[in-house]
C-alpha cells in the first residue's frame, strides 16, 4: 500500500483531489472514507463522482445518512454512495447492505468502522482530519498503480 498525504486550505481543495481521483479509480474498486462528523467525507465524494461520472451529477451528491444509499450515474458506470452513520438507529439489515451493488460498482461508503465489512477485493481507505475550520489532511491508502496515477495527476 502506498499513501499519498495532502493538507487542503477550502472545501473546494478536498473536492479536486476526489475529482483526480475519480478519474482514475478502477471499476469496482471501494473507498472507505474515515472522518469526523463534518469533516468532509461527502464533499470529497462529490468529487469522486464529479470525476468519475461527469460534472452534470456532482450537483446531486449528497449525504445519504437517512436512506443508507444513494446510486449515481446508470450502469455500467455507477458509484454506490453508503453513509452509515445512522446505520444503528435505522435498523438496518447489515448482511444484504450492499447486495444491491453490481461488481463493477464503484462503492463509497462514509463511516465503514460502524459495521464489519464484508471482504472486498479491492479497497482504497481515505483519512480526513479536521486542522482548522477550513483545513483538512487528506490521507489515501491505495495500492502502488493507484498511487502512482494519482501522484502524476
């Protein structure tokens, strides 16, 4: 795993980094997002779809913390959007959460420590620390190609 560290100084900052790596990331792939309430785990996913998908559906990102999950972009090209913080007080079926995801799905899922995970093949974990009211440290963890792609953009 390579891991490639970034302090961003406005929201717009941590939102490129998910635009450069959308357009990279692999299909299928899984990014865990870890942060505190607020720091920035959605908008860095605005990103992701953004660069993934297209700039026509970053608008729609939003966090998905009442319904569990939001599609964007149809198939074969779909990001799976999972934020399960609530996933306790919704009472939610933890086995078949991410049935409904396609093998090719990109998956997004903010707050993955509130559950165990089934095994993926291919996960990308993102750190997002809160330094000041407008400051973030972008962490990801990612395999080597990935990494490499993403420090040439």
């Amino acid at each position: 795993m390579g891991r490639y560290r970034r302090v961003t100084n406005s929201a717009q900052e941590t939102v490129d980094i998910g635009i450069e790596l959308g357009k990279i990331v692999p299909q299928g792939v899984v990014l865990l997002l870890f942060g505190d309430y607020g720091s920035g785990k959605t908008e860095f996913v605005r990103g992701i779809v953004q660069g993934y998908l297209g700039d026509t559906l970053a608008q729609e990102v939003a966090s998905p913390s009442f319904s569990l999950l939001h599609v964007y972009g149809s198939e074969p090209r779909r990001i799976c959007h999972y934020d399960l913080y609530r996933i306790d007080a919704i009472g939610e079926d933890q086995q078949g959460l991410f049935q409904d995801a396609e093998e090719d799905d990109i998956l997004c899922v903010e707050w993955p420590d509130k559950i165990t995970l089934p095994r993926f093949r291919e996960t990308i974990q993102i750190h997002i620390n809160v330094l000041t009211a407008v400051q973030r440290e972008v962490s990801i963890d990612a395999s080597p190609s990935i990494m490499l792609k993403l420090l040439k953009e």
